[in-house]
C-alpha cells in the first residue's frame, strides 16, 4: 500500500505568510498616502474658481493697471469690494469634517503677482501647515502663470498636492 502525502507542508505555509506580510509592509503606508492626497484634493480644487477669476479679471483688465494687479484682495475667503467688482467670487461653506476651510482662503496681490493661499482644516491627518499656495505671475500679454508652493510640498512623508 502506498500512501501519498496531500496538502502543504508547514514551512510552504511560513513562505507564504512572509509573502504576504511583505506586501502589506509596502501597500498600507502607500494606500494611506494615496487616501492623503484624496482627502487634500478637495483644497486643491476648491483654488480653482478664484484662479480662473483671477486669469479672467487679468484677461479683460478689470483687475489690471498697467502691468500690475490693481488692490483686489480675499481674506478668510471673503473678497473685499474691488476684488467683488473684478469678478472674484466669494467661497462657500463647507462641512466640518472637510479639509477645505472657507476661512483659510486669501488672494493677496503686489505689482504682477497674485498670491492665492488655502489654509486646510486640521482633520484626517491633514494639518493646518498643509497649506495650498498658488503664485501667479503676470504676463505682457495679460496670461497668468501659477507655480504651486505651500507646506503640502514639503511634507516628511512626501507631497500631497
């Protein structure tokens, strides 16, 4: 009588263990950083609306003199009255549990530079040093060119915009 041996062995199983324990080593540092960057997009979009009143007020010279910003300003995502007369909107409210907070958004202008900054809510490992800053640079021809800063750049674990 011959008898064959059916299943795995126990150190099959070990190997396979440590397998898997190696990808999860590696996959759940990586998947809270991609939920990071999810979580913070919501700030990141929330710049667009005042961006594109900005490039538009530039555009058709409402916001313009000469080759510099005329005083249009948002402080706690309030826009002051010329800022409102050149078309900058106000912003929303937004839940508590968001990132996004209305009242850490300011558009500060000086000569050809807009500097548009978003303070996030400190909420779901997301801190308040996360801010979203976007500096824009007038052109000749009346076009903005943004460059993206901000503490979500210089994060120890990576960028999360």
């Amino acid at each position: 009588m011959q008898h064959t041996q059916k299943g795995f062995t126990l150190i099959e199983l070990m190997i396979v263990v440590a397998i898997i324990g190696i990808l999860a080593a590696v996959a759940v540092p990586a998947y809270q950083s991609y939920t990071l960057k999810a979580r913070f997009s919501e700030v990141v979009v929330a710049s667009s609306p005042i961006k594109l009143a900005v490039e538009i007020c530039a555009q058709n010279g409402s916001c313009v003199a000469g080759a510099n910003f005329t005083a249009i300003s948002v402080a706690a995502g309030v826009p002051d009255a010329a800022a409102l007369a050149a078309g900058i909107p106000g912003i929303a409210t937004s839940a508590p549990t968001s990132p996004f907070d209305p009242a850490g958004v300011t558009l500060a202008v000086a000569g050809g530079t807009a500097t548009l900054t978003l303070t996030p809510r400190a909420v779901n490992g997301i801190n308040a040093v996360d801010t979203y800053q976007m500096t824009g640079t007038l052109g000749a021809d009346g076009k903005i060119s943004w460059v993206k800063g901000g503490g979500c750049l210089t994060r120890a674990a990576g960028a999360i915009c």
